[in-house]
C-alpha cells in the first residue's frame, strides 16, 4: 500500500520535543514525530530563536509537504507503527 495522510492535523508533543502527525498505510495507522532539530533545518527562525510549540507547528505547516515526502521515504526503509524524523533524514 502507498502511504497517505489524509488526517492534516498534528501536535506538539513537548516530551519528544517533536510535532506528531499521523500517516495511514492502507488499514494501519502510522505515527510519525518529526523533531524540533529537523523542522530547524528548514526554518531558519527556529535556528535563530528558541522553539516554541507554535513556532515548531508554523514550520511543520510551512513544509509540511517536504516533510510528508521524507517521511515516505524513511517509513519505505523502515516499517513500524511508530517512526521518528531527525534532522539526518532530511540531508
């Protein structure tokens, strides 16, 4: 199956230090946590100032495709029902 995300909503999860987005892989639903670092790498204010949780989500919204894209990409190489996006898979 192909991986969609038809679900646009997302979080800030201050744990993780990442915003949460949910993909779908046919039946099976995916969580995906991009962290603060790797949204950073596309943002330059939050490689200025510090991170805040509205800060982080205007970047993932801002990039939110690129991410999705890159976020294909990893889960291909690396199925599970929870994955993480650093700042390494976005080269």
């Amino acid at each position: 199956m192909t991986l969609s995300f038809p679900n646009p909503s997302r979080s800030f999860d201050a744990i993780r230090n990442a915003v949460r987005f949910i993909g779908h892989d046919g039946v099976f639903e995916v969580l995906f946590f991009v962290e603060v670092d790797a949204l950073a790498k596309s943002d330059a204010e939050l490689q200025r100032t510090r991170a805040s949780e509205t800060k982080c989500l205007s970047a993932f919204d801002a990039f939110r495709a690129s991410i999705q894209e890159v976020a294909r990409k990893v889960y291909s190489r690396r199925h599970g029902n929870c994955v993480t996006l650093t700042a390494a898979d976005f080269r």
